[in-house]
C-alpha cells in the first residue's frame, strides 16, 4: 500500500513553498512521525513528517518549487515494501600490493561525487540544515563531495563528511588540507602557539565585470515586501529617550544565579522591557491597534513581537498573551522562540498575530537606530547598547549604565504625545524595576 506524502496547508495566504531539504534519502525506510524533508515559505521553514511507516520514494528533488497539496514523495508500506536503490556499478580498480588486512577492518565507504576545492559554493547555495552543520563544525563546502541533484550538498553528505574524520577532526582521506597559516614572529622567551587555522568560510567569487548575483530567497522576498508595504502604508514617525540601566542591572547580578536556579532560564532585559511594554500599553491602547479600513481595531491582550536575527532574514516570532506571562515564562518563551527561529522550526502561527514588537539592536552594538513597523501593527520599541555615560544626577555628574530607546509608531492613529507619554512610562518602569513588581 502507498501512502502519498503532500505539501499540506502552511498558513494564510501561502500557496507554494520551496523544498530546501530532504532528511530521508530515496529507499530509505522510515517511520511514523520520522522528519522527512523541509520546506522554505516566505514566512517560515516547515517540516513535513511521516504519516505511515515504509520505505520512501522522493518524487521531488531539492530546490524545486512545490504547491500546497502537490504530491512530492510516496511511501511503500506493508510486508513487501523493501528500499529501491539502485545496485552500485563494478568500477575497475587500480591495483594494489596484497597486503593482509585486519579482519575486523571496516570497508571503505563507497564514495560520492568527488570534491572541487575550484569549485564556488556560496552560503545561499546551502539549505539551512546543511550550512548549519557546515558552519558549526567549521567545515569548507568545496572540500565535501556532493551528490545532491545538480551537484548539491546534501545534510547526508556532510554527515559522511564528520564520519570519516573519525580521526580527530583531521580531513577526510582524498580531502584538501587548510592552507598553512602566515607564521608570526614570536619573541624567544614566549612559548610559539599551535597555529590557527584558516576559516573555512567560502571566499566570495564574482563576475568579469565585477558583480554577482544571488536569488532572494522566498523569506527575503518576502520581508523586503513588507518594510516597502510599511513605508508606503503607514505615517511612520519615531521618538526617542535615554533610560538609565543601573536599577535592572543591579538587580539582575544579585539575583541572576538564584533567578535560574528556581525556574531552570536565565534572567535577561528582555523580560523587564517586556512587562514594562505591558503596562504601557494599558496607558496607551492605540500603540496596541491597527487601522482596518476606516476603523481602529483595539486588542485587550498583548501578542508581543521578538525581532530574532537570522543567517536567512530577521524573523519575528509572537509571544501570546505575554500580559498573562511571569519574568520567568516570558525567558523561557524567548529562549525557545529564539532557538526554533534560528533553527527554521518555527510555525506559521508562531510568527503571526502580533499586536506590537520589541526589536534589539543592541545585541550587534548599535547605540541608536529607528526601527520599522512590522504591519499591521502601529508600534514597535528599539532597544541598544548599554553604554556608561557620565549623566547629572542631583546637580552631581556621575557615570551610568545609560541605554538609548526608540518608538517607531504610526502617526495616522497616534498622536506625537501619547506616544511620548509611552516611552516616558517604559523609562519609568525601568529604571524603578519595583513598579513592575506592584504594576504601578
């Protein structure tokens, strides 16, 4: 019995997804609920799993665009699925001195497709999961051979790839050795260092005429539709201040160990600006509507938008009803959002139905930036660096943890002194933290 294998539903208003990855090779078996391939929208990466157990027959190659309810791959189950792979052709082999061979000796692994140090493989050639591993093992693409339609790598190939450098992280048998790094003079009384080796980052290559040219990605395409919907759509004003970090800082070091002894997360800012959001946006309900049509629609609750940076875009996941949410939950749902989004596991549903956004640029050393609304929303808060600042305080100049913060609002339904008003209760609330305890 086959089991079809479609692309199901992936959210309002998406028709066509690309297959960026399959985790099961062609004749593999599998099992129920194991992750068969993955999909790219231009919101998010979806997995598809397994819906019965056999073997699987791929109809769909890597990189091919694919519509919702299209068929991409079958699964043969019952006692006479067995895998169809291909038989490996006889290959003459140069001859080799008889040399007797330990019998516990392990075959060599029949080999793939060989590796082109010549060859050009930019990071936006990989799929996720492949410049993934890529990048966490430091490892050159150009050296791992492919066998992916087209020449592509596969996350199987890379995978073979770390197995055969069972010996420690050497290269591979057949791979290029790294460069020998430039040697440094080093003084005669100082021990010389192992040498660093050089990054396996691809070095970008261009055209005769100097340029290269890369697809956007669906994600891309998609996020850059919605900054120019933004800015054509909405009257976007922004408006700034200075908060004075010290109180949060001072409470944090004293409380940071016990914080994630108790509840098993760190403590961070976000969860302060979080609660202070909150409690702003009860004094000015507009920064939490949107304009539909010629109405304002108003929300008593609060989806909080985290702007997470990510190797494909930035992305934006929802934390739901976070009025509703304890410091300790709000770090927990931000650790894992951050982590699914990075990882391409996040929902559709995951990254929509935010009523206002907080972005970070701090994170990057940014000291002061004017974000862009996330539409529909009318309002998102910018937060940056921590920098000591020397400040007057009590006709006193004294040096302080100071932190710039921005509010981008849209004008059309908020008024340039409610959103003043917003901000100054966020500088409030942070720099006295125990009005965020008493919600005063």
């Amino acid at each position: 019995m086959a089991v079809q294998v479609e692309v199901p539903p992936l959210g309002e208003s998406i028709t066509q997804a690309i297959l960026v990855a399959w985790r099961k090779g062609d004749g593999e078996t599998v099992a129920v609920d194991d992750e068969l391939c993955e999909l790219e929208t231009d919101k998010a990466n979806a997995p598809i799993y397994a819906k019965a157990a056999g073997v699987l027959h791929r109809l769909k190659d890597e990189g091919e665009t694919v519509s919702v309810g299209e068929v991409i791959a079958r699964i043969d189950s019952g006692p006479d699925a067995a895998p169809q792979r291909p038989a490996p052709q006889a290959a003459s082999a140069p001859a080799v001195p008889d040399v007797a061979q330990p019998q516990d000796q392990p075959a060599a692994a029949a080999p793939l497709a060989s590796a082109d140090a010549s060859r050009t493989v930019s990071p936006e050639q990989l799929s996720p999961a492949v410049r993934r591993i890529v990048e966490e093992n430091q490892l050159d693409p150009r050296h791992i051979p492919a066998s992916g339609p087209g020449g592509r790598l596969t996350k199987e190939d890379v995978q073979k790839h770390l197995a055969a450098r069972g010996d420690g992280g050497k290269p591979a048998p057949g791979a290029e050795e790294p460069a020998a790094v430039l040697e440094q003079p080093t003084p005669a009384s100082v021990t010389t260092p192992a040498p660093i080796p050089q990054s396996d980052t691809p070095v970008m290559t261009f055209d005769a005429d100097g340029t290269r040219r890369v697809p956007m990605s669906k994600i891309r395409r998609r996020i850059a539709e919605r900054l120019v919907q933004a800015q054509q759509t909405a009257a976007i004003l922004t408006t700034f201040n200075e908060i004075d970090m010290t109180a949060v800082v001072d409470l944090r070091s004293r409380f940071k160990d016990q914080f994630e002894k108790v509840h098993g997360v760190g403590l961070g800012f976000m969860s302060f600006f979080a609660r202070a959001v909150v409690m702003a946006l009860r004094e000015v309900p507009r920064l939490n509507a949107f304009i539909d049509g010629n109405d304002i629609v108003y929300h008593n609750f609060v989806h909080l938008g985290i702007a997470v940076s990510t190797d494909r875009g930035l992305a934006v996941p929802v934390l739901r009803n976070v009025q509703t949410m304890s410091f300790a939950r709000i770090e927990a749902e931000i650790k894992r959002l951050a982590a699914a989004t990075r990882e391409g596991k996040l929902s559709v549903e995951e990254l929509s139905g935010g009523t206002f956004s907080i972005t970070n640029g701090g994170v990057f050393g940014s000291l002061l930036s004017t974000p862009i609304l996330n539409p529909p929303q009318s309002g998102i808060l910018g937060l940056h660096a921590i920098q000591k600042r020397a400040v007057v305080i009590d006709d006193k100049v004294t040096v302080r943890p100071m932190m710039y913060v921005a509010l981008s609002y849209d004008h059309r339904i908020v008024d340039g002194r409610e959103a003043i008003t917003f901000l100054v209760r966020i500088k409030q609330l942070i720099e006295d933290p125990a009005r965020l305890m008493l919600e005063i």
